[in-house]
C-alpha cells in the first residue's frame, strides 16, 4: 500500500506539488472510511500538534507516515510527523502542522475515522511543538510522554546508579592477602600469638587448643 506514493522532504513540501498525489492516494490507495463508532474524547487545548493513537501497530511505521501525510496533508501543511516504534508507544503518532487552524480542521475530520481497520482517535498535544518560517527546527519541547515511559525511563536510571555505587565500592574496598597478614609477623613472635593470628585469618572455627596439640 502507498509503494507508489512519492513524499517529498518535509522541508521542502509545496503544496501545490503534493495535491495530486494525495487526491489520488485517497482514492486509491489510502484505505480509510468513516467509522459510525463515534466516542467522545476530552480535548486539550488547540494547538499545531496533533497526538493520534490507537493506529494498526502491524502497519509499519514508515507506511504509516505516508498514509498520515496523504490524510492531513488534505487540511493543511503537515510539517513533521512522527510516528513512534518502541513497544510501549506502538500505534500513536504526533503531526505538527503549519498553524493551529489547519490543526483544528483535521482534528475535526479525522478524528474517530477506521484506518487499516482500526478507529484512530485525534487529539491535540499536550505540549507545543513549534517550526521556525526558515524551515528549521529550534529545540522542540518535549512532548508528552506516558506515566509507563517515565518509570520505566526511571528504573533504567536507578538501576544505572546502583551498578556505579555498587562498582565503586568495590573499587574502594580494601582487600585482605591473608597470606600477607601472617607472613609479615615479627620472626620473634611467640607461637601462641602466631596460632591467634592463623585462627583469626584463616579458619576460626579451629581452636587454639587442637592447633597446639
């Protein structure tokens, strides 16, 4: 699906240049209807970025950014979308678009519409991206991320701090030569204070009294 589909740089995008090739992957190739299973969503404010989820996580992600980019591309200019890979953020996407009105528009149309047989629900983010008119990108605030991904980000660290603490006790412990302990005894030392030293060093459970008879 959408093999034919040519998606020009998001940089570079004319819309005059994309409206063919989207009216025709429509028709054709974007398997897509209006689903009667409408539910209501709580919406966060209007802004440029759009968050979708529950999308056909067997679609992969590549295909899915063109069939997203053909689909909204028809509300607006889409400047970036992001469709995310690892397993805890499978079948979600963010979709920046040109401005809050072109946002608004597709919000309205796509939002509860069957994709690859599934029905994707259409928000707005959370956060706000933004896009500079040159065509590039200043530092982007984070968007949102789930209460999972942020433990899981947050056992990944802890257990990271742990092994360090845990190494570099290691390498600041000091470490006992028992053979050394003994062998640096004065040369007058009485038995009696060698046999203490053997018992305290190498096996307590020997007793000075078996070791002097």
């Amino acid at each position: 699906m959408l093999q034919g589909l040519n998606v020009p740089p998001l940089f570079s995008i004319n819309r005059e240049e994309i409206l063919k090739p989207v009216q025709q992957a429509q028709v054709e190739q974007v398997p897509t209807k209006q689903t009667v299973d409408f539910k209501e969503i709580d919406l966060n404010p209007p802004n440029k970025t759009l968050y979708i989820n529950r999308l056909n996580e067997k679609v992969t992600a590549e295909e899915m950014r063109q069939t997203l980019f053909a689909l909204f591309s028809q509300s607006g200019k889409v400047l970036d979308i992001i469709v995310k890979k690892n397993i805890l953020m499978r079948g979600q996407a963010f979709i920046l678009m040109e401005d809050e009105e072109a946002a608004i528009k597709a919000q309205k149309a796509f939002h509860n519409t069957q994709l690859y047989d599934k029905v994707m629900k259409v928000n707005f983010a959370k956060e706000k991206s933004y896009y500079i008119s040159k065509g590039d990108y200043e530092e982007k605030e984070k968007l949102p991320m789930s209460d999972k991904i942020k433990e899981h980000k947050k056992r990944i660290q802890d257990k990271r701090q742990r092994e360090m603490i845990n190494q570099k006790q290691q390498r600041e412990a000091p470490t006992i030569s028992m053979p050394l302990a003994v062998n640096q005894v004065y040369s007058g030392t009485s038995n009696k204070i060698k046999v203490l030293l053997y018992i305290q060093f190498f096996d307590s459970k020997l007793t000075k009294q078996s070791l002097i008879c």
